[in-house]
C-alpha cells in the first residue's frame, strides 16, 4: 500500500541549550533528510517548519518553535514525516516502505516466492529479503540479471532467481 507520508526520522535526543535536536535519518543519508524544510508528527497530521545539518551520521535540527532544552527534551522518541510529494525520486528508485510486503513473483511463470520482508544496503547493490510462506527467509540482489521490473503500485516485484537462491531451483 502507497502510503502519502512516510517514516523519516527519529527524534533520539537533545543537542546544545537553544531547543536543537539530534535526529537519527531512516533515509538513505543524512544530506537527503538535511534538504527538507517541512516534515510532520503523528503520521502527517502536524506539519512542523525545520532547519537541518548532516553531522556524522546524524541530523541536528532545529525544529520552529522548539526554543529551549525542555522543549526540545518532550520531543525525544517521536518519529518525523515527510510527504512524498515533497521529493521526485529518480527513475528506478523506490522508498523502502513502498517495497514492504511486495510480493515476488517468478517473470516467467509468475510463481510466488513471498513478499518482501527488509531490504539491505549493502554498498555495491541492495539485497531483497523474501519471507515465504512457511516463514523462510531467501535474500536477493537487487541486480539487472535477478530483478526483471518493480511495480509498487500493484505490489509486484518480478524476478529471474539466481541458481541456489531457492530449494527448488537446478
């Protein structure tokens, strides 16, 4: 299911005495969490105005209205969205949340293998975790050869398995 607004961050502590935050990104950087100026609390119901810095592999924000420790200190915990239409991804790239419980089908025959369960960076490709249906766990490379197309709007992911990859593959 697409959803509008999507999990960002997580608000993790305090940073300094003016009301600034340390935010940990669940994007793929800290630079990409940085270039947002609006994001939202409670699943894109309360838009916030926010002012950000990569440091390290953190974000230290500063969110309007949040001026002092004690206020910045009630925040801690609260996860932080954004809303999808505030980004244009390129081509061939997906949000995670978008690919979760996707289902993996065979290109050829459409047999299912599972759904999506995680997705892996790994640096030189991502890795798909597939779960199955007796709860089994394959892991994919996301690479040409093994993912033939990706479609999140009909949840569908089709794939060419490597040999190996499932017990019942030659």
């Amino acid at each position: 299911m697409i959803k509008n607004f999507l999990e960002i961050g997580k608000i993790v502590s305090t940073h300094g005495i003016k009301g600034e935050l340390r935010i940990e990104p669940w994007c793929d950087s800290p630079q990409f969490f940085a270039k947002l100026k609006e994001l939202y609390f409670d699943n894109g119901k309360t838009k916030i105005s926010i002012s950000s810095r990569p440091h390290k592999r953190m974000i230290i924000a500063k969110i309007k209205g949040v001026d002092t420790v004690e206020q910045a200190d009630e925040l801690r915990g609260r996860v932080l969205y954004m809303n999808r239409d505030d980004v244009n991804l390129p081509k061939g790239e997906y949000y995670i949340q978008d690919l979760m419980e996707c289902r993996v089908l065979n290109a050829t025959d459409k047999r299912e293998y599972g759904i999506i369960s995680d997705v892996f960076k790994t640096g030189a490709n991502d890795v798909y975790e597939i779960t199955d249906k007796q709860n089994r766990k394959f892991l994919i490379p996301v690479i040409p050869d093994v993912v033939k197309s990706v479609d999140v709007f009909s949840g569908e992911i089709l794939i060419e398995p490597m040999k190996g990859i499932f017990d019942d593959e030659d």
